[in-house]
C-alpha cells in the first residue's frame, strides 16, 4: 500500500548568499518570507512561503561545506504560473537570465528554465488542460 501524498511541501536548498537568495525567490519570483530557525544560537534556516503549507526552505551553508560535493542530489524545481510569457518578461525586466525561452514540451505543458543563484535549475511550467498532468 502507497503513502498518499498531499502536495509537495518544501524542496530544500544550500546556498551560498542568503541576500542574494532572497533577491531571487521574493523579489524576482513574489515568494515572501515566512520565517527563520536557528540552531546552537547561529542561523540555520530562512523559510521561504511559497503557497499554503507550502515552502523552499534556505539552509545557511555549514562551515567547510563544499558545494561542488554537497549539492550533487539536486535535479530541478518546478514551479506552476498561469502565464509563461508574463513569467518571462518578468525575469527579463528583472535582468534574470533565462538558459531556455518558453516552449511547449511533449506532454502539452509550456516551459521554460532558469536557475537561482546557486545554478539550482528551476522549471517554469504553464500547464495545458490537455496535458497528462491536468488530467490524472
């Protein structure tokens, strides 16, 4: 028997710049802070609000992490818009760079990818009612 899974809650990151983190998942893509926890009275974690119950979670790094080691089980971050084009013209206007302009995959979904400041690659989707994923 399967565990059922509500809905994504939280993908977690390391970064290397906080400031510039926060640039990117507030100001860039309208996340909003929601909160932070420490661990032995130093910071640990800032808590990015994503949607209800839903977050991406920043870990300060740890001293003496090596991020071309410590970051290798990380693929991507989907997020879902209602508007690929308006997403687009938002990172442009923003100066964000984008590694693959909108386009419509196999599956019927329009996408288009970006990576944070960290280079953790983040994809963009519009999904199509017609898609597998509308329809399961």
């Amino acid at each position: 028997m399967a565990i059922k899974i509500q809905y994504l809650s939280h993908v977690a990151y390391n970064v290397h710049d906080m400031e510039k983190s926060f640039a990117f998942y507030c100001d860039i893509l309208g996340f909003t802070r929601a909160f932070s926890a420490a661990r032995n009275d130093k910071p640990w974690i800032e808590y990015i609000k994503v949607a209800k119950d839903r977050f991406i979670e920043l870990f300060y790094p740890d001293p003496g992490m090596d991020f071309a080691t410590d970051l290798t089980s990380y693929h991507h971050l989907c997020l879902s818009i209602p508007d690929i084009w308006a997403a687009e013209k938002a990172l442009d206007a923003a100066g964000w760079p984008v590694d693959i302009r909108p386009k419509q995959g196999g599956d019927k979904n329009w996408q288009m990818w970006t990576k944070d400041p960290d280079g953790n690659k983040i994809e963009l989707m519009q999904m199509d009612p017609e898609s597998p994923q509308a329809k399961a």
